[in-house]
C-alpha cells in the first residue's frame, strides 16, 4: 500500500513538472496552455497563500509569520536578547563536552543551517524589496528579522528534543516529527494527519524554491554573463552534479561547497563592508532614508505600508524563520540540552536578516541607484508606477549587481558565481529537507531514498530548462504553507519549549550547567 | 609514573613505542598510555546529511583508530608485562594529546618525528612542532 501510494506520488509530482516542458519543446503555445493550465489547477491555492488582508494589500501569510514571531518574543520573554551572549559562547563550543569531540558540533549544525538560507534571498530578495519598498523597508526587514529569531528557537528547540534516533547512529528530525510526537506527548488530536500535511508542503516546497527557482535563477545569471544558451544545459550540468552528490555519495563536491559558501559569505559581506567603508559619509544619510522611509515611504508605492509589507515579506522569504526548514537542519546536533540548539539557531535570522540582508539594502541605497527627485526629496516610480525607478533600469540582482559594480568594477563577476554556488547549496539543503519529510511519509529505505533524489534531479532540469511561473508561485506558496502548519501547532507546543527555558535557566544560574575549559 | 605515547598510525609510531616501552620497562609502576587522535574540528563545514550521519560515522572512526592502531599497541605492551591502556579521541593533535596528559597528570609525552611532510607542514607547522612548542608536559621526540 506505502509504495502504491508512493509510485502515484512520485508520478503525480514528475507529471506536474514534465508536461509543462515536454509541451514547451514541442510548441510554446501549448507550453503556455499547460502552464495556464497548471494556473488553474494550483491557483486557487496560491492566491489563498498569498491573499492580501481585506481592505489592504498585506498579505496575511507574512502577517500570520510577525504575529508568529511576535508571540513567541513575548511568550519567551525576549529570548533573542536574555540569551544572546550564551547562544554565542555555545557556538564558540565553550559548554561543550570534550568527551563529544568528533559529534556534530553547535557551529557545525549552524553553519549547515544557515547555507540553506543564505542566497539569492540575500542578494535578489532585498533588492526587489528596496526597490518596490525604498530604503524603509530595510528597517521592517531588520525588525521581522529580529522577531524570526524566537521562531527560530522555538522550532529548532524542538526539532531536537522529538527527533528520531536509530540504533545504526543516524538521526532524522524537523517539524514533522515534533508535531507528531508532541501532540501525542501532550494528549492533543490531529498530530499525525498535521505531520503529513506538513510534510507533503516541504515535499513541494524543496522541489520548488528549493530547487526549480534556485535552478532558473542560476541560468539566468550564468547567462547574464555568457549570453543566452538553452536552459536545459545548464539544468543537466546541475542536476549531473547534484545527482553525484546526493545518490552517488560524492561527497567531496559537497564538501568543497561547503567550504567555498561559508567563503563567499564572507566575502560577499567583505565587499559589502568596502563599499561603506569608501562612502562612509554617506552612511549616516543612507540610515536617515532607511528611518524616513520606514514611517512615510519616501514617495514609494504605497507609502510606509508598501515599505513595510516588502521588507517583511523578504525578511520572511530570505530567513525562513517559522517555516520549519531549519528544525530539520539543527536536529543533527549533539547535545544533552535540546534548548541549546535553540539559542544557537536563534544567531541564523541575526546573521542571514539583520547583518547580510542589511548589508546589500545599504550597499544599494548609498550607491545610489535609485534614483530621487532632487525638487521633493522623494523617490522617483517608474513607468509602471509599481517601483522605484533606477538608473538603468535594474531590479532584482541585476540591481544588486549594478550597485557593487559601481564601487568595484570586478565584483558582478564574483557575485554572478557566488549566485550560482549559493544555489547549489540551497539545492543540496533542501534535498536534505525534502527527503526528510519523503521519509517520514513513506518510511526510511534506500529505494525510498533513491526514488525521491532522482525526483529531485529532474526538477533540476525543469527549473533551469523552462518559464515556469505558476509552477514557480505554487513552490513557494508551499514552502509558505509549510509556516501555516509549523507555526500553528508552534502555538501548542510552546509550553513544553518554555518548561526546557526554565528548567535550563535556572541550572545555568545555579551554576550546574557550566563552561568546561578546553 | 605515567607516560603518554602519541601515536599517528604510520610506521615512525614504532619507534615511539619502543622507547617508551625501554624506558617503563626500567621504571617502576608505570603506566602507559596510548592516544590516538582523529583529526577534527568543530568549526569545519558539513552537509545536512553528512550531519546526521556524524555520530554513526564518529563510533566507526573509533572503532577503526583502535581495531588497527591503539589495540595492537597497547596488546604489544601488555605481553612485554606493562601496564598500558588507550585512548581514542577526535580534535586537533598537538591540542588532544597535551589535554589528556595534562588531566592525566603525566610526566612525559613521547611522540614519534612526525612522518608527513610536504607544503602544509611548513606551512602550518607538523602535530608533533605544535605539540613540543605548546605542550604544558615534558615532550620526548623519537627520530
């Protein structure tokens, strides 16, 4: 019965994405009716996703995600900034255990979590936010990601606490496990039929956002540089590769990016860094725009609302913070104390939001790009009127780019790469998170295994080879509907998250728990 | 007495061995005891799947440092009629190997003239330079 349901699942999802392609090949015309009608069949699901609150345009998902974050900083009392400093000490491994030397460390589990999150979100995301929201929404995005950090340790928390261990050593958690195991911990209805409802949305949203859209965008800047090819190369170079990590074990190409990430992170935010750095007089003004603009809009469509929605939207986009995909990720880590991986995954939205997003919204602000009416003060819209104007015309990363470039001439080239790498390694978490949940629904097994990683591979070439809109907007309106699920039962589960703070709390300060010296 | 012997798993350990071996044969009570690390550290980059593997892996990097290198030792010096033991851990070398001698209370560490060479060692410098400029125990370095 479990691989019946799993062979129609897995042809479900390969029919889903195969006929839109094979039809564009064919004939683009027909491509355009099978994505009309893949609209169709996923819109009423993608507009309920992303429908605006009556009476404004704020889409109630990003709301259902502040109001999320926002609960759980009060319910923890500001976690986020009470434990801070530990969650720092932890990642520097001063609480842990040399006897566990050679276990997956705090920093480990971070740094993994974090290159799923760290992309095109950081790069793409806010300069479609600054450009459409203005400079103010840079401060929405910094405060949403400030909030996301209770989300963060409220799920990762968790994700560790109700993992699953086996006897052979390996671990296997995230949301779908603690919805499941916590609800019947607490005697609460529902949890498995939420665990698999949650697990179906990740299902989707890995072979969507997590790989479709990283697939199409990376072609879309390898050919920025190279001029246009067919997208089908690139997504079968793509997949090759990913396909030699995932099922054929190479984990040295893994490795290596895993390297090569953490180091266009850095330098990504280095670059960053130089460009303030050269325009330092321009700082101070750069956050008077950000101040202005988040209370009055600065002339952007749709005031400080349309600021305030575009900076929350793309901190949420960007950091993942209530989704649940970052529980999967922390739940490898070992520790005695599940809440300590909370506060570590707490520094994610911290460094992802607050720190790289801010960054590139800085970056693009003081490099002047969008252009300004020098008669009111106030941003300049374009033809269209849904954007600011900018000075050739850029949104997106080509905006990103644009705003680098002026300050470093070579840097697009290097930010092209670092757009491609960031995507792989986006691909290769959200395989990880994707499987995690084909897992829990079909139960752990290498033919399980191999069935969902060849699905994955074949995404790949989809998502590079063809215009997928709708099939891109259903992909993430999955992931979003990831954070309908996680969140609401996050509300139910708090209280057992909020017992591990107290019971830790008050061993930290009687000095039971304490540093050992390395 | 106790004495450390910092073995790497290649053929210079031998020479180590031996020596360490020569001296606790010529003092009484003591007591030998073998470390082998496994190269480590927590600040590297992992997958998500690479992370959930780790603890499997880590027992079988264990298993394997002591089925092939510390057992073999610490069984050679049983039967010479030395009291020996060891320890396995993962972490940086030169850091590992002066940690346990130092909780141990160990007067001596005895490590063998590390066997790799090429660019990284001059580079970064071998285990054992680390270990004889670091340690906090006096170090003996077999040739």
């Amino acid at each position: 019965m479990k691989t019946s349901i799993q062979t129609l699942f897995a042809a479900a999802l390969l029919l889903a994405g195969t006929l839109p392609a094979q039809a564009q090949e064919a004939a683009p015309s027909i491509g355009d009716r099978v994505n009309d009608a893949f609209a169709t069949f996923t819109g009423p699901f993608v507009s309920f996703i992303f429908a605006p609150i009556p009476g404004t345009g704020f889409p109630w998902i990003v709301m259902w995600l502040v109001i999320g974050a926002t609960v759980f900083t009060v319910y923890f009392s500001a976690v986020q900034f009470r434990f801070f400093g530990h969650a720092v000490a932890l990642v520097k491994g001063d609480y842990s255990d040399p006897n566990d030397a050679g276990e997956v460390s705090h920093f480990q589990a971070l740094a993994t979590a974090l290159s799923g999150t760290v992309g095109l979100g950081n790069i793409a995301g806010v300069a479609v936010a600054v450009g459409i929201g203005g400079p103010g929404a840079t401060f929405w995005m910094i405060l949403a990601g400030l909030l996301g950090m209770a989300s963060k340790f409220t799920e990762c928390t968790l994700g560790v606490k109700y993992r699953n261990e086996y006897e052979d050593g390996t671990v296997s958690g995230g949301p779908m496990y603690y919805i499941s195991k916590g609800f019947d911990e607490l005697g609460l209805p529902g949890g498995k039929i939420l665990a698999v409802l949650f697990s179906v949305f990740c299902i989707l949203g890995a072979l969507g956002g997590g790989n479709m859209f990283q697939a199409n965008q990376a072609h879309v800047q390898i050919t920025q540089i190279t001029g246009d090819y067919p997208g089908l190369i690139t997504g079968f170079i793509f997949a090759a590769v990913v396909f030699l990590v995932i099922v054929g074990g190479i984990k040295s190409i893994a490795r290596v990016t895993e390297k090569v990430v953490p180091f266009m992170g850095l330098m990504y935010v280095g670059a960053a860094l130089i460009v303030l750095v050269v325009n330092y007089d321009l700082i101070g003004w750069a956050f008077g725009q950000i101040f202005a603009g988040a209370f009055t809009g600065l002339g952007v469509a749709g005031g400080f609302v349309g600021a305030l929605i575009q900076g929350f939207r793309r901190a949420a986009f960007s950091n993942e913070a209530g989704v649940g995909s970052a529980a999967i990720a922390h739940s490898a880590v070992k520790t005695k104390e599940p809440i300590t991986e909370g506060f570590v995954s707490l520094l994610e939205p911290l460094i992802d939001t607050v720190v790289i997003c801010t960054m590139t919204a800085l970056v693009i602000i003081i490099s002047q790009q969008l252009m300004i009416d020098q008669a009111t003060g106030n941003y300049m819209l374009n033809e269209a009127g849904d954007a600011i104007a900018t000075v050739d015309g850029n949104s997106g990363v080509a905006l990103t780019s644009a705003a680098f470039g002026s300050a470093i001439g070579w840097f697009p080239y290097v930010l092209s790469l670092a757009v491609v790498l960031f995507a792989f390694s986006t691909m290769i978490s959200w395989s990880y998170y994707g499987l995690k949940a084909w897992t829990y629904l079909f139960g752990e097994g290498k033919t399980t295994e191999l069935i969902f990683k060849l699905i994955f591979c074949v995404f790949i070439v989809i998502g590079a080879a063809a215009s997928l809109g709708p099939v891109i907007d259903f992909s993430d309106a999955a992931i979003f509907a990831m954070a309908v699920v996680n969140i609401f039962c996050l509300y139910f589960l708090m209280k057992v998250v909020r017992a591990e703070l107290n019971n830790y709390s008050a061993r930290l300060k009687s000095g039971e728990i304490r540093k050992f010296s390395h | 007495m106790k004495l450390v012997i910092g073995l790497d798993g290649h053929s210079s350990g031998e020479s180590a061995l031996a020596f360490a071996k020569d001296l606790a044969g010529k003092t009484p009570l003591c007591e030998l005891i073998v470390v082998y690390v496994i190269e480590w550290s927590p600040f590297s980059f992992q997958t998500a799947e690479e992370n959930a593997q780790r603890h499997k892996r880590r027992e079988e990097e264990i298993a394997l440092a002591r089925e092939r290198v510390v057992d073999p030792a610490v069984a050679a010096l049983r039967d010479a009629g030395l009291e020996a033991r060891a320890i396995v851990r993962h972490g940086d070398v030169a850091d590992t190997i002066d940690n346990i001698a130092h909780a141990e209370g160990a007067s001596q560490i005895i490590v063998a003239r590390n066997s790799a060479g090429g660019l990284t060692s001059r580079l970064f410098g071998s285990s054992t330079a680390n270990l004889v400029m670091t340690a906090r125990v006096p170090v003996t370095v077999v040739a």
